[in-house]
C-alpha cells in the first residue's frame, strides 16, 4: 500500500475526528492529493493566508502551517484565503465526516441562507436544542461558529458574482443573501482583507475583462464533484422522472451530451436552471430570477448529491461481495436528491405500487389538471379529489392530507428536518406506507442510510422477504441508501439486456 493508500486508509468515518489525522493531513498537504479538497484547509503562518491541497503555490514548512476543518475556522483565526487556489471554490465537506445529524441539518440551513435573516438562537429552536449546545457542536465539529460558516457560505457565492460580470454591489448582496449593501462589504472585507471593489478589480484584471463588457443575463458556475461520479447515472434516473415543461433532461449516455433543466421563473417561461457535466465538475447555468441565487444553487448540490464522498463510498462499496463487481463496472452511482420537497413526496404516493413510467403520468396529469402546466402547490391540491386521475382513492386523499398538514405549517418536507420524526410523521397519515416514507427519507431528507426494505426490486434482487433484506441491510450502514441505488442499477441492466434480445 502506497503512501496516498495508507492516507486514504486512515481517512474513514470511524477514524476522524475535527480534522483528519496529523499525518494524514501532512501527506495530503505535500501531495497536493486532490481527493482531499475541501476536507480540511492550511493556515501559512508566513504568509497569513489559507489554501486548499491542491493549491501550487510554494510548499511552506511543516513548521509553518497549520490545519483547520473548514474555511470558516481559518478565517475565525486570522488567516485570509488564497488567491492562486481560491478555497471558496472548494469541494463541499462530505457530510459523513461531521458525526452528527444535528450538525448536519444545521449545515443544509446554513447552506439555504436560513442565517441570513434569522439568529443563531432562531436556528437553534428550529433544530430544537438550546444555542449554547449547536455553538458547541459547531466548535467541535467545525472548528467554527454557525454564526462564521453561515458568514462564509454567503462570501463564497458573493466572491464569484465579483468574478463573473458587471452586477452592481445591490444585486450581489441580494443574490448572495447579504440582505444590505452595508453588510456585504463589512463581511467581504473581514474575509478577504480587501474590499468588494478591489475583489472585482482584481478577478477583472486576471480575465482581461473590458470595461464595456455587457451585463450578463445569467450566471455560470462550476461545482466540482467528488470522484468518482457516475454522471450518466444520475442524468440517466432524472431522464426517466421528467415532467416535460417543468424538468427536463435531454442526451443520453451514447453521446454524453447531458442537460438537466428545471423551471424557475414565475414570469417567463425561458427561465430555466440548466445543469450539464463537465470533467470532475458540473456547469451550472442559472438566470436572474426573483430566487436568490444561493438558494438555487444549494437545490442544485442536492439534486445532484454533491455534499457526498464517492472515494470514501466507493471504497465501502467495494467490500460488499453482493455489489462489488457492480461496482468495479460503474463506480460512483449517486442518490439523486429533490429539488422541491413537497414535490417529490407527492410524486412518491403517485409512484406507490406502480411502475415508475405510470407515476410519473399521474405526475404529468396532475400539472394539467390543478397546476396549469406547473406542479400544483400545496394550496392547489386542497379539496381536490385526486382519484379522479386514475389512481386509488385512498392514496388520493393521503396526497390531500399532506397538502393540507404543509399549509397549515403543521409539516415542513425538506432536507433540513430530523429523519424519523417526519418519517413518523409521513406514515401516521392514512395511504402513506413504509415504502414511501423511505423513499422521501432517502431524496427528500437525502438520509444516506435510508432502505426501502420492501421495495420490489430489492426483494427481487435478494431472493428474500422483506424482513430478511431488512437484516441483511444492517452490515451496510451508514450508506445503505447508495447500495439501493447499485440494485436498481443491476435491475435495469438486466431489463436493459433483455430488451435488446427482443428486439433482435
């Protein structure tokens, strides 16, 4: 085993703590190792500034360096980030490394802009525990307060808004969740050391950008992933959901050219997020919308699994007799999120005992019928007698239930909720069975250890009972929801298989 394998090896959920081991962060460090980007940063004491691994700039001393678990620690400790390597743009910290789903839960708010116009002692209820608590948490895990991380989630959008094009200061902090002129350039400068201005004249400067540039009508990101990561996968899984009009997703994995596409304007209907792979990376393209810009890009690194690990699973994975050759075959197999919680529950119960091409024309008759060619919200649905598509009359009224529970704000489906506590929540509603709440707790709440024990294919694929797949599934926590998707991709190989036989 090679000194990059011996890391790795060391690097597993049972071994970490705040930060990866000394040595391992050292090896990674001289290494340059980019499958650790974004798992821990360097402080240069010389030089006063923080950067990632994989950052070229001159190797500085052991001596001379120190390690902190996320960009918000560095920054709390004085240091400001690189400008060669750019640690804003980092890889997102996988979510398996934090130790805590409460830790976690806080993140996805943070990550949504909840601190952008609420208190730490606001998220702290919503999380229900006291503030004092999460700032432990947060010290502990991150290195961090929520108050530092949530400062910096907002500097990383706003720090490429500067790169991009010629928006004023107003629209950044809009967009990037500042909420005043004022406070965007008290925080950049503590960041960054520098002024917003002198931000954008710099990134001007290393563009050649002219000063007549027009002002664009959408922006472009580029989100990197983790490798490896099965980008016809999870294209593929959304292909085969589509709700034409509303989501969309065009190619296919003979010629690789991709696109995802999701409706967002409420005034035009050109106003679409538009998603296609790149190498080692998605590009993102998103239009100027009343949603702020960080809240689409937070449903996009759901939908499209990014705060995942896929070294790490991939490694998991591969100690799994059942699935290892699978795996060796198509390594980096996502679970691909929801980009409207509601949504993607209600599409849930439509899908509940019937094929997933059945569920989703239920989907497409529901926009027609009650949401005039969008998916009907919340409100839309009250009082309606769902039946009426073509589907059982009690999993009809579960639809209007849930409906009726969201409105009444007595139930919040997103990413950010506990997981059994909306799972018992889900199923204490009449037509809502085992294997839907598992189904929204491994895309709606992005539960990576969520099973369906009692889904079709799973009982097919074992040979067994559900009882029986739900004891065999025990040896493959934390990540039973990413062998579900290696099932899945073992049934539709074969129906795959047997098609191509008929139709020669």
């Amino acid at each position: 085993m090679d000194k990059g394998q011996s890391a790795i090896a060391a690097a597993r959920p049972d071994s970490w703590g705040v930060l990866p081991p000394q040595q391992v962060c050292e090896q990674a460090r001289k290494s340059r190792d980019p499958r650790f980007d974004g798992l821990f940063f360097i402080g240069v004491l010389t030089t006063g500034i923080y950067c990632r691994t994989i950052c070229p700039a001159r190797m500085p001393a052991e001596s001379n360096v120190r390690y902190f678990p996320t960009g918000a620690a560095a920054a709390a400790a004085g240091f400001r980030p690189c400008l060669r390597c750019r640690p804003e743009a980092a890889l997102p910290l996988p979510e398996w490394t934090l130790g805590s789903d409460t830790v976690v839960r806080a993140l996805r708010l943070i990550e949504a802009g909840f601190l952008n116009n609420h208190s730490t002692g606001d998220l702290a209820q919503s999380l229900e525990i006291g503030e004092r608590q999460l700032s432990r948490l947060f010290s502990a895990q991150l290195g961090a307060s929520p108050k530092a991380v949530g400062r910096m989630c907002r500097a990383k959008v706003a720090r490429t808004l500067l790169r991009q094009g010629r928006y004023t200061h107003t629209e950044i902090a809009y967009h990037a969740g500042f909420g005043s002129v004022s406070r965007f350039n008290a925080e950049m400068r503590e960041i960054f050391q520098a002024t917003p201005t002198q931000l954008r004249a710099a990134g001007k400067k290393k563009r050649a950008v002219k000063t007549s540039e027009a002002r664009p009508t959408n922006l472009t990101f580029t989100l990197p992933v983790r490798k490896p990561y099965h980008f016809d996968w999870i294209f593929g899984y959304l292909q085969n959901r589509q709700l034409p009009g509303w989501e969309e997703v065009t190619g296919s994995s003979i010629d690789g050219d991709w696109c995802y596409r999701r409706r967002v304007g409420e005034t035009h209907e050109n106003e679409w997020v538009e998603v296609r792979p790149a190498q080692d990376s998605l590009e993102v393209r998103l239009p100027l919308v009343e949603t702020p810009v960080h809240e689409l890009l937070h449903r996009v690194r759901m939908v499209f699994d990014l705060n995942a690990d896929g070294h790490t699973l991939c490694e998991f994975l591969s100690e799994i007799d059942l699935i290892k050759p699978l795996v060796k075959e198509a390594p980096g197999l996502r679970v691909a999120g929801a980009w409207d919680g509601f949504e993607t529950s209600v599409r849930a119960i439509l899908g509940q005992q019937v094929s997933v091409a059945r569920g989703t024309e239920l989907a497409n008759k529901m926009m027609t019928a009650y949401g005039d060619g969008r998916f009907p919200s919340p409100k839309q649905l009250l009082g309606r007698e769902v039946a009426e598509l073509g589907m059982p009359g009690r999993r009809g009224r579960a639809i209007v239930h849930l409906a009726e529970q969201v409105v009444a704000g007595d139930l919040q489906v997103d990413e950010c909720q506990d997981y059994q506590t909306l799972v018992d929540r889900l199923t204490s509603l009449d037509g809502i069975g085992p294997w839907t709440a598992n189904y929204i707790r491994m895309r709606v709440l992005k539960d990576p250890n969520a099973f369906p024990d009692n889904d079709w294919v799973v009982l097919k694929e074992l040979g067994c009972t559900a009882a029986q797949a739900r004891k065999q599934s025990q040896t493959w926590q934390p990540w039973r929801a990413y062998v579900l998707m290696y099932l899945w991709y073992s049934a539709g190989k074969r129906r795959a298989t047997k098609q191509t036989r008929t139709n020669n």
